[in-house]
C-alpha cells in the first residue's frame, strides 16, 4: 500500500473546446485532482448541444445536463475557463507543452449582471450565429438565456461606432471596456485534449437539394433553433417563406451523409434527429404528416430502436425507403416537391410537401481548420489517436461522428489517457 | 408481392458483367438515387435501381430480356451523382453486353468479339476469305484478284474487283441479318414475359402489325436522338453518335446505289467527284472520321467512365471504317495505286467485321435498343 494519496498536480492539461466532450473531459480530469485550462472560441460554453432542443431518445432538454456542469466548473478551481479563445501554436512533445492562444477581447468584465441595459441601448444589430444566422441579435448580446459564462457579449462590429459609446453609458456596473485587447497568452501543459467538434455539413454544397435555391427547404439544425423556445420562432415550426405552420414535412435522410460526392461516412445522429424532429412536429401540429425518405434508418441499440419503432407506429409519420435526388419549387404556392424512389414497391414518388427538411450530417470543424498541432487526421478530418505516443488526443466529435452519449463516454475515456501522459512524466 | 423469394445466384453471370465494365456494382447500396436522377427512367419500376440489385445478385433472367436495360443510353447523370460510385451507367452498359452476347448464335464467337485476344483471328478470318476465294476464282480462270495490274488510270476494283467482294459480303449481309432476326425472336418474347411479370405493360400479346406501327412511331424519336438529348452529364456524346448514325446511313445508301449500278446497270466506278452519290459517300466518310474522334475523345475525357474492349471496339471499328476508306479514295486520286489497294484491302477486312460481327457486338444495340424502344411505346409503359 502507497500512501501517496496526493495527486500529481504538478501537471496540468489543456481542452480544446468547450462543447458536451470537451466539458466532460476538463470535468472528469479536474475532479480528480488536475489543473484544466478550457479553451473556447465562442464566447459561451456548450457547443452544438446547447443549439439543441431536446435530446433523443428521452426529449428532455439539453439545458438540464449543461446547467450542472456549468455548475461543476463554477464549484471547481482547478478548471480555467477562456472563452472568444483560440490556439494560435503548440510546440513541445508530450508531459511538456508549450501551447499558444489568442483571446479576443469580450468587451464585458467580470461586473456584468445581466441586466440587458446594453442591449436596449444598442441599435445595430448583428447576425445571430448562435440561431445559425436566422435570426438578427443586439450588438450587445447574452448569446442565450442560460449562457456561461453569464455575461454579456460586444461584437466587434460596434466597437469605435456612437452605439459602443451608449453600451458604454448604459451600464450601471461598469461592465463595458471598450478599450479591451485582443491578447496572446503562452501557456505551459502536460497533454491537449482537442475537442473541436463538428460543423453541420454546408447544404449549399448538395446541388440536387436546393437548399439556398427554396426558401421552403431548411437543414435539421435549423428546425432544432426552431423548435426551440429560445430560438428565432420562439418555438413554433413554420415554413420560411410565409410563416406558416406546414401542413407536411419531407425530411430527406443522408443530405450529403454516406455520400463519396460530400461525406463519404454516416454521420450517425442524422437518422435518429428526424425522428425525433418528427416528435417536434407531430406535438405542435397533430394533423401535419410528416415524410421520412431514407436509405436505411439507422438507430443502433435497445433504446433507439425502442424510439424508431414508437416513431413508425405513428399513422402521421410517413417512412419510405428511398433516398430524395431531386426537388423542385411551385413557385406560386412555395410547396416543395420532392421525388424519390420507394425502393420496396418500386415506384417513383413525386410528393409535394410545406417544407422539406435536409437532415444533413456532421463534419468535424478540423475538416476546415486544422489545430495548429502535430496531429494525424484522416482524409475526413477526423483524428486519429496516437496513444503509444500520448500527449495529444481528440475527444468526441472530434474522432467519429457521435451522439451525446457517446461523446460523453469517449471524453471520459480520454481524460484518463491525457492523465496517464501527465502521470508518467 | 410474394412473401417470399428464393434468390438463386448465377455467380459466372455477375463475373461476365464485372468482366464486360460493370465491375463497381457492388459497390450499390440500393439508395435509389440513380432511379430518380436518370432523365428518362419511367415513374413505375424505374430503372436502374432494379437492375443494379439484380445484377449483384446474379438474377440473370432479370436482366437478360429487361427491356429497360436497352432504354438507358448511357448518358451518366445516375453515375454522377450515385454516392457509392457504383456507376450505374456502366454497369447497364456490361448487362446490355451480356445481354447481346446471350442472344447471338453461335455464342462462340460473341465470346471471340467481347475478348480482346481473340481480335487477330477475328481479324485474319476475312482476309483470308478474300484471298483463297480471290486465288480459287483465278484458279477456274476468274481474274478478280490481281496482285499488279497495268494501266494509266488505276482503281482498287483493278486490283480486288468488286464482283468478288459483293459475292463475299452480301451473303455475310444477309447471315448476319438471319442471326439477328433469331436473337430478336427470343429477345422480344423474353422482353415481354418480363414486362408481364414485373408489371410493366398491360398488353397481354404482341400484335405485330400494331408493333410495326409503333416503330414508325418512334424511328424520329431515335434519329432526332431526343432521348439522348435529356441527359445532361454527357451531352456532346449525343453529337457525336448523331454524326456516325447518320455516316452510316449515308454509306449504306452510297453502297446500295453502287451496287444496283454495278449488278442491274452495269455501271463501272469510280464515280465522277460531281456525281451526287459521290457527295453523299465523300460527306458520310468525313463525318465518320470526325464522329469516331468525337466518340474516342469523349470516352477518354471522361475519367469516371469505364471504358471496357467492348466500348474500345466499336470505336475502333468506326474509326478505322473511315480512315482506310477515306485514306483509299485518296490515294487514288493522288495516283498512289498499289498503296490505295493496300489501305482498301484493309478497309475491306473491316467492312467484313461490321457486318459479320455486328449481331455479337456493341454495334448490335442498334437493333436491340431500337427493339426495345418500340416496345417501350408499344406497352405503353410510362
């Protein structure tokens, strides 16, 4: 029996992320006992589970998970939180790191209470990114209700305007710092754990689904902020073009997923979200019928299959086997149509719908911006971990298309790992 | 539907199709995505998903007498956009192979015409016809083969004369003609079976007359390549098949007006450059030339397109139809004599392979694609 109970604190990591897998990492290594510095590059924590609505296969809102580790890391010393932070360099190997990141200046200290006085001053209005871009946000912002860090937000679009200077006057607590800096802060750790996640797959890119083309065909990220109270419908699902409550919903399955011309992978969640998006739509409108083509209808596991079999026995959810190839618009009425092949009876459909959703998949966000790190990735963008080498390894989305709870479980696994770096050194 | 279906596989079917260019089919994972890119694929049992299922299970009779095997014309657009790169395109373009090796008799030589090894015997096979009935003619004291013939004004007939080439290829017209009249009469009545089975036509029993009344039908459909012309992945092909459809054409009534001068009016060539048929024959050898480049080109730009022997050998075929044929007019003209004879020895070797290999080659899709576009109309399949 040793009695060196203490941890080796001597070393400490770096998470790169700040979304469900990067939380979990920097939380499961900072109780039990290191130092973690969270790094961020929006300005709140949570990633793509806080633009969720509800989680499948339990539709309970992400919301409550997040609130308690947001609490974790609030009751934690060990975990530095830097969010509008980016990492510029890494140099160094494993056990010793040197990695360099750049913080972009917030505008808004420590003082903020979250009144809102800067927001109803502001004038310019900026692109909501949180909302995906469908909606317009104050130039001071709360980027949602129950952000974290609970703080304000200056877009940079308004600094040196008269708008900076109202923010500036409006707050009581002397909040607002105008004169804010961007820096760049070395920062010395034992391992880095990348969990930079996923972007939705760019539909503009799938020329035979005419998204950007219709205004009638969105992407299931967008109907996840649409369902969503906090988002730019408060909640209610309508049909761009008009408003309206669609009457019907095709949701093409595989929108650029299992495709060599796009994503060559499947993207796992994509097939399980129309599901439950389904449940969004048949709760809100129970006489809108709700189309479903898909190539195969993956919900891997007891649980899933559980909720895809409740899903089928829905008379309003249509599923049809058969992969969408070809929409077009009417233009007087905004209706889509869209044709595929029921691939079980052999015939060709044309159905016309309100709406069309394009349940587009997952590509990692190194696919576009790769870490400035030695790191092996494959042709995707995905990583692919080294563990005899140690030191650096990816977390969640970062390593395969995933859900929640995988991501989850993947993260805890790699905060032993990136621990085991620390330890043995 | 029945309940159930015992798949027997036919697994030397599947090799003969990866054989002739369908080698990606199983790549397919039935996401029917070709079925509504491809242009002209009908809204009921389209095509080709159905076909591409059929051919990686080996379901030979699926495929073998599927009618909408040969209303496919290869354009791409279900290539393009398949997500596997299964090539959907090319593997309808190995079951139309197989298809026209199945329904030549004897099988042997579709076996010899879709092998690339075999092509010098195909080869030797009408030169030596030409030479040994040539030299037996000059045995019995019929001077039509002359190796040196004198005179100031020399022409090819001087030196292989036509008599002894018309008794050689009208017979090879004509044997050819039978062996796809034989092909199409199990071609039509397995077409239609499949039709009935799979619940394509309403049509219980084919009524010749009306079936002849269609094809007139849909003969300016074919020439004006309307279908053709609804892809959009490949569209200059249709150009390029248009210029060589219609050389051929011209060539084949340059040929028969040659042949009724020559056996009722006794008329000796060459024909005068101002005579029109010498037009007709000098514009259809030109465009010949150019439209088998055009085809060459197309095939070798386009990189995601399989291109098996059996695409190279018509192509080929085309190509070498015009060159030695226009290569023998003009040496001719340019007094080359004993070179134009040559060249025209070599273009008689392949005027022989198009017709007597036809029926066992890609160029047969002229009959079978035809076929199966009349009965596409016919049974009013939509």
């Amino acid at each position: 029996m040793t009695n060196d109970k203490a941890a080796p604190a001597s070393g400490s990591m770096m998470v790169v992320g700040g979304g469900i897998a990067g939380l979990t990492t920097a939380l499961e290594a900072a109780e039990v006992g290191y130092e973690v510095l969270l790094v961020e590059k929006n300005p709140y924590l949570g990633g793509r589970v806080a633009q969720l609505n509800q989680y499948f296969p339990k539709l309970c809102p992400p919301t409550c998970g997040l609130e308690i580790n947001f609490r974790r890391i609030k009751d934690n010393p060990r975990i530095k939180v830097l969010t509008l932070a980016e990492v510029e360099a890494v140099s160094g190997g494993p056990g010793n790191y040197t990695a360099t990141v750049k913080i972009l200046p917030r505008y808004v200290n420590e003082n903020c209470t979250c009144c809102g006085d800067c927001a109803k001053v502001c004038e310019t209005e900026v692109s909501d990114t949180y909302n995906l871009g469908m909606c317009r946000t104050k130039g001071a912002y709360l980027p949602f209700d129950m952000a974290f860090p609970a703080r304000y937000v200056i877009s940079p679009q308004i600094i040196g305007t008269d708008d900076a200077e109202k923010v500036k006057t409006a707050c009581k607590y002397d909040a607002v710092d105008v004169d804010m800096q961007p820096k760049t802060v070395d920062f010395s750790v034992g391992a880095i754990v990348w969990a930079t996640g996923w972007e939705p797959y760019d539909a503009h890119r799938i020329d035979n689904l005419g998204f950007g083309q219709y205004d009638n065909i969105i992407t299931n990220m967008m109907l996840e902020r649409q369902a969503a109270k906090n988002g730019p419908t408060q909640g209610q699902i309508v049909r761009p073009s008009d408003k309206k409550a669609p009457e019907s919903v095709a949701f093409v399955q595989c929108a650029g997923s299992r495709d060599e011309n796009h994503l060559p992978y499947c993207s796992y969640i994509c097939c399980m979200a129309s599901l439950k998006h389904a449940t969004y739509i048949r709760a809100q409108y129970p006489d809108t019928k709700v189309y479903i083509f898909y190539i195969d209808i993956r919900s891997p596991g007891d649980r899933y299959e559980k909720f895809y079999n409740t899903i089928k026995q829905d008379p309003g959810v249509i599923l049809i086997k058969g992969k969408v190839a070809e929409v077009s618009e009417d233009p007087a009425t905004r209706n889509i149509t869209v044709v595929a092949e029921n691939a079980v009876t052999g015939e060709k459909i044309h159905q016309t719908v309100d709406m069309v959703v394009l349940a587009t998949g997952m590509q990692p966000t190194a696919a576009g911006a790769k870490p400035p790190a030695d790191l092996a990735m494959n042709d995707d963008g995905f990583f692919i971990n080294d563990y005899a080498k140690g030191g650096m390894f990816a977390a969640g989305c970062a390593n395969k298309p995933a859900d929640v709870i995988s991501s989850n479980q993947n993260a805890t696994g790699i905060a032993l790992k990136a621990i085991q770096t620390l330890v043995k050194r | 539907m029945a309940d159930s279906y015992l798949v027997e596989p036919d697994v030397s079917f599947i090799k003969e199709v990866v054989r002739l260019g369908g080698a990606d089919v199983k790549k397919c994972f039935q996401c029917a995505t070709c079925a509504v890119a491809c242009p002209i694929s009908p809204d009921t049992k389209p095509f080709p998903r159905k076909e591409m299922i059929a051919t990686s299970w080996g379901l030979k009779d699926r495929l073998i007498g599927n009618g909408d095997v040969w209303l496919c014309h290869n354009c791409g657009d279900c290539s393009t956009l398949c997500p596997r790169g299964a090539k959907p395109a090319d593997v309808l373009g190995a079951v139309r192979a197989a298809t026209v090796i199945e329904y030549a008799k004897p099988k042997s030589i579709a076996k010899m015409v879709s092998d690339p090894k075999k092509l010098p015997i195909l080869l030797t096979i009408p030169a030596v016809i030409i030479l040994v009935l040539g030299l037996l003619f000059k045995i019995v004291g019929i001077n039509w083969l002359n190796f040196a013939p004198v005179g100031e004004h020399l022409w090819q007939s001087d030196y292989i004369n036509n008599y002894l080439v018309d008794i050689i290829m009208i017979p090879t017209f004509l044997s050819a003609i039978a062996i796809f009249a034989l092909g199409l009469k199990r071609f039509v009545a397995d077409m239609h079976a499949n039709a009935l089975k799979e619940g394509k036509t309403n049509k219980e029993k084919i009524d010749p007359i009306e079936f002849a009344k269609t094809f007139v039908k849909v003969l300016p459909t074919i020439m004006k390549h309307e279908r053709f012309n609804e892809c959009s992945e490949n569209k200059e092909r249709s150009t390029a098949h248009m210029m060589v459809l219609f050389s051929f054409i011209g060539l084949f009534i340059v040929t028969a007006c040659f042949f009724i001068g020559e056996w009722v009016f006794h008329i000796e060539g060459p024909y005068q450059q101002i005579n029109p048929i010498k037009w007709l024959a000098n514009i259809s050898g030109i465009c010949l030339v150019i439209g088998g480049i055009l085809l060459l080109k197309n095939r070798l730009d386009k990189k995601d397109q399989i291109s098996s022997y059996w695409d190279w050998y018509l192509i080929g075929l085309v190509l070498t139809l015009g060159i030695t044929g226009m290569l023998t007019e003009m040496l001719r003209l340019n007094g080359s004599y004993g070179l134009s004879a040559i060249i025209y020895f070599l273009h008689l070797i392949s005027v022989w392979v198009l017709f007597a290999y036809t029926p066992f080659s890609k160029l047969a899709h002229i009959v079978y694609r035809t076929v199966a576009m009349t009965y596409q109309e016919y049974s009013g399949r939509k």
